[in-house]
C-alpha cells in the first residue's frame, strides 16, 4: 500500500472505500486489520483474528492500535497497545517496515509476527487512518533459533578443540576463530577485516614469505577444492616460526560456496622427532662402525699376542664379551653405569674365590663411552689375575678401592687395583695388548694409569678426572660399597649325548652353538630357523633340551616356548635381547645373552637340565671370559 495516493485516485469520504476489504483479503494468509486516526479498528481479516487469538469488537469499545491480548518487543518486554508500532504510524504518518513483535493470546501462548505498518491518505491528502500487515513467523524463528543454536554449538565445539581452527566468509574474511588458532599466531585477528589466515606472516618450508593471498586457504577458496596436509611455517609477531600442517575445505550452501574453514595442525614435536631421528641415526651408524673398529682392533691385537689358534679364540671371546656386557650395562639407565656395577659385572672370578676379592668407595656414575674403555680395562685386569696374577695361587687377594678427591675446579676418581699373595710378576705380564690396553684405553678420556709389578703382584693406580654429573646429589654422602663379592658362571659339566635342539634364524651363530656343543659330546638336531619348523621338531621330538632365539625372522616365538612346556622339554633363551624382551609368559626360563662363550653356553645346558634358574624370573647366563 502506498503512502500517499496517486493524482488519478478519487477521493472518498470513507475511510473503508480505500480498503480492498473483499473476498481477497479473506484468504490472504497473513493478518490485516486497519485502524482510523483515533486508533480504533474498524476492520480486520480471518487470519488476523486467528493469530491474535480471538476476534475483537468494532466499534466505540473496541481496544485501540491493535487486536492482540497482549504485545511484547522481540526480548519479550511487554510493549503497550498506545506505544505499539501502529500508534507509533498513526502519530508520525511514516510507514513502519519489517518490525518484529510478540503476540501474546488470551490463552498464554505466543506468535512471533513480522510487521509492516502503511498510513493512508485520501486523494487530496487528508490522513485517514493506518493498514497494518502482518504475518506469522513463528516457524521460521523455530528454524532460525535451532540454526543460531547449532552454529553456538559448533562454535563452542571448536573454540575447545586443541586444534588450531578459523572459518572465513566466500571473500576469506576471517568470522571466526578459537583460542588455540590465536594462542597458535601469537595475536587476536580482527573479525571481519583481515582476510585469509590468523597469521601475522607466512612462510613455504624453505623459510621464503608466503603471501596471504597465496595461502592454503586463499587456494582453497579459489578453487573451491579442499587442501589435506600443506606444510606451511607460520610466524609469529615476535619471529617464532611455527611449522604447521594446513588443512582448508570450502564450506557450501545449496551448491554455492559460503566460505572455508581451515584446522592448522602445530607439526613442531614431529619435526623435532624427525631431526632426533636423524641425528640417531647417524649416531647409530657411528656407533656401529667405532664398535666394529674396536672389535677389529681387539682382534688384531689378540692375534698377536696369542699364536697358538685355540688360545686366541679363548682370549678373543673373553675381551668380545667383556665388551658386550659392557654395552648391556649402558642401557640399563639414563644416569650412566654405576662404578661398583662395572667391576661387579667384569671381575668374574673362578669358582670358590668370592672371598678373596674386596672392592669398595662412593657411588660413582660413568658416562657410556668411558664405561667401555673401563670394563675393557677391567676385564684385562681380572683376566690376568687369573692366569698368572694373585688369584692364579691359593691365598691370593684382589682389593679393589676408589675414592673422589675434588676441589673447586675438579673432580677426579682414583681407582687403585692391588694384588697381594700371589707369584712374583713375570715378564709376560709387564708387556702385551693386555698392559698396552690398560695404560692407553684410557688417556683419551684425560686418565693417568701407573702400574707397578712389586714382589708380591700388580699395583694399580688411575687418575681419571669426571664431568660433574658423575656424583649425583642423591649421592653427596658417599655410599660404601663394602666387601662386595664377585662370583663367576658355573662350571661346565660333562654332556656328552645330550641331544640339544638348535632353534636359531642366523646361519653363523647356529653354526657356532652347534661347534661348541659338538666339542662337548653333545648332539645336535637343526637348527630350526623359523617358527613353523621349530613346532614341527618340537611335535617329532627326539631331543633333551632345547636353545631358543627369542626372535625368528621377525617373528615371536611365544608357541614354540608353549610347546616346549607342553612337552616337558626345558630349554634356555638364546638372544640379545635383555629378560624384558622374552615373551612374559616365559620369563622364568634361563637366558644366555648373546655373544657368549662355550662355558656360558655348556653352563646354561646345565642349568636346563637341572631345572634350578638362577633367579626368579629369567636366569640371566653370563660368560665367565675365559
């Protein structure tokens, strides 16, 4: 309806000959109804009367401005019928457009309206009255409330995910974002104005400025296409570089597109965990070749002082597996190997000579390289000791003491070796690898070593100085290690026809068990190299007892050790692997760690056979070294 009417309209002296009030406004479906200039309602249609909830009376009684029980604005605050929008068009003869109130009925119930008010005029101008049309919205606010209250709830989703996540409009004006998208940035982004990404400036992974308009987010909704995984460096206003993973998808509406929403993914713990990996690596293939070097050096220098064959293999296998225990020890915790441990573990000694060795001094912490160079040390000293020092006689003594002498620049550990009631030192000892590995394994770590050959055996003194973690705090008051006791492997027993099942995948190590065994009148059967050939010669039997690699070709080998129980066949571990990496179900049985020598092998027969572990949970067989 117009505001005012056109020239070719005549005037009428009523106000209801300018109503179109027929059959048509009837069956509108929206509500009608006009007011004269005094407010009162002087008509109104079958759909006004249906959402103001009854219909009112025409007339001099009738309520004014409007035909509701009772009006409220859209907050629910109850709006006057003389300051409702239709009184409002009545006192200032200007149309009202696309008002919102609420329509309370008589019974209690309300009806969200849309409302638009026109004043009308006659032909000359004379203001006579008001039209107002109005409809039921009530739907629609459902619709849009349940919309408004899905996209509250996928906001507050997504402000408490841990995930970096920003949407932006078809123009990539930023609309939202959440905490972690700003804690990410290390800013608040201006809603509305700054476009593309949270960032303060972007990178490629090479370090070059990645303009904003360049973005993952910005190709996206360019191309209207999804991108999964663009490795992008985010940074920050004060110059912190972030690498992220970006993850932008166009977000669509009835086929068009209505923006993007984009999941920034902080990368930096898995690009730390990649360059450790590298670094480990590389460190591993240094590690691998200085040990091979060693292990070379060891045997040439072995070979040249031992020409009779059997007695290199002998002292070879010893200085090999010295090595090795010392390589088991350094896995054993982070804080480095305990002194005490170390000459506990490499001072192996003949049966029935616990007694004759005493070792004490503070606990001492050794870092991992200079604990190799030490056990190497060690072994040598007991070595010797035995075949032609103080324990090789019947009332020799080993004492074995340390201390720490530190002052405000230093820390040094001093490690005194002496030998008492033993043969005079012969020529033999005061030269070879063995004297040469002792005075020199160790200068490379700043150590002295005097060593002095008197009546009665070896005198031994290292000077060796220590980083600071060495004495931890826990250990400001020295622990005495007093009397402690060194005991050797079993000695080997008689096998002879012993059948030993070999269950072994290395070609080389099978063969080398099965020389060993063979020496010692054993027979052997295999080896097995897989799982599926270990459970067919555990079903065909024919064997006493059973060596088993804890590892077949990749594979556990936790049904072939359920065999052997089921057949009541004992058997022993055979691995590199420490007691935690058996199978748990199995870890009472004995382990022999790999390398080993043939008493540690023949003494691990005879612990099977015997059926005595050596510990409760899994019997951990050591090479006695010689």
């Amino acid at each position: 309806m117009t505001d005012r009417p056109s020239d070719n309209q005549k005037p009428s002296e009523d106000f209801l000959s300018l109503i179109p009030t027929g059959a048509l406004l009837e069956v509108l479906p929206i509500g009608v109804y006009a007011c004269d200039t005094d407010g009162r309602i002087i008509f109104f249609n079958k759909r006004a009367a249906e959402i103001w909830g009854g219909a009112p009376d025409l007339g001099e009684n009738v309520a004014r401005f409007c035909g509701a029980h009772r009006l409220r604005d859209a907050d629910g605050a109850v709006i006057r019928h003389e300051d409702s929008p239709m009184a409002q068009v009545l006192q200032e003869r200007t149309p009202f457009r696309d008002g919102k109130v609420i329509i309370e009925k008589p019974d209690g119930s309300r009806v969200a309206a849309l409302v638009n008010i026109d004043p009308v005029f006659e032909a000359g101008g004379k203001f006579r009255g008001a039209v107002n049309c109005f409809q039921d919205i009530s739907s629609v606010e459902r619709v849009q409330d349940q919309i408004a209250r899905k996209e509250r709830e996928l906001e507050d989703t997504l402000a408490v995910l841990p995930a970096a996540i920003y949407r932006t409009d078809a123009d990539g004006r930023i609309i939202f974002y959440n905490d972690t998208a700003c804690e990410l940035a290390g800013r608040t982004p201006e809603i509305g104005k700054e476009r593309w990404c949270v960032s303060w400036r972007l990178r490629t992974p090479d370090g070059l400025e990645l303009p904003h308009g360049e973005c993952p987010m910005a190709i996206a909704l360019r191309t209207q296409e999804p991108i999964f995984g663009q490795e992008i460096l985010l940074e920050r206003p004060d110059g912190e570089q972030i690498p992220c993973l970006a993850y932008p998808t166009p977000l669509f509406s009835e086929g068009e597109m209505i923006g993007a929403v984009n999941m920034l993914v902080d990368i930096t713990e898995r690009k730390r965990a990649e360059e450790h990996q590298v670094l480990l690596i590389n460190e591993l293939n240094h590690r691998v070749k200085n040990t091979l070097a060693m292990v070379q050096s060891i045997a040439s220098h072995t070979l040249r002082s031992n020409s009779e064959p059997k007695a290199f293999v002998s002292s070879l296998s010893g200085r090999i597996q010295a090595f090795a225990r010392a390589h088991n020890m350094l896995i054993k915790g982070p804080s480095g190997t305990e002194l005490a441990d170390l000459i506990n573990d490499q001072v192996l000694l003949a049966k029935g000579l616990e007694n004759r060795v005493m070792s004490g001094g503070p606990t001492v912490f050794l870092e991992p390289q200079l604990a190799l160079h030490l056990a190497l040390v060690l072994y040598e000293l007991g070595s010797n000791a035995r075949q032609h020092g103080s324990l090789s006689s019947e009332h020799g003594c080993v004492s074995i003491q340390w201390d720490i002498e530190e002052d405000n620049q230093s820390r040094n550990l001093r490690l005194t070796w002496r030998e008492t009631g033993g043969p005079s030192p012969s020529a033999e000892q005061a030269r070879g690898f063995g004297r040469s590995l002792i005075e020199k394994s160790l200068r490379a770590h700043g150590a002295e070593a005097h060593m002095q050959f008197l009546h009665d055996g070896l005198l031994l003194t290292i000077d060796l100085p220590l980083p600071r973690f060495a004495l931890g705090a826990k250990f400001v008051n020295p622990l005495e290690v007093n009397a402690r006791k060194v005991a050797a492997a079993s000695e080997a027993i008689s096998l002879k026809g012993m059948r030993v099942l070999i269950i072994e995948d290395e070609p080389l190590v099978a063969l080398d068990i099965e020389n060993m065994l063979q020496e010692h009148g054993c027979e052997t059967l295999g080896p097995a190299n897989t799982v599926e050939n270990a459970l067919k010669q555990v079903a065909h039997g024919g064997f006493d007892v059973a060596l088993l690699d804890a590892n077949l070709q990749g594979k556990g080998v936790d049904e072939v050790a359920a065999a052997l129980t089921k057949s009541g066949i004992g058997f022993a571990f055979v691995s590199g692997y420490g007691s935690d990496g058996l199978p748990e179900e199995f870890r009472h049985a004995p382990l022999l760690s790999k390398p080993f020598s043939a008493e540690s092998l023949i003494a691990c027969i005879n612990t099977v056979v015997e059926g005595s572990p050596t510990r409760d949970t899994a019997s951990s067989i050591k090479s006695n070294g010689h």
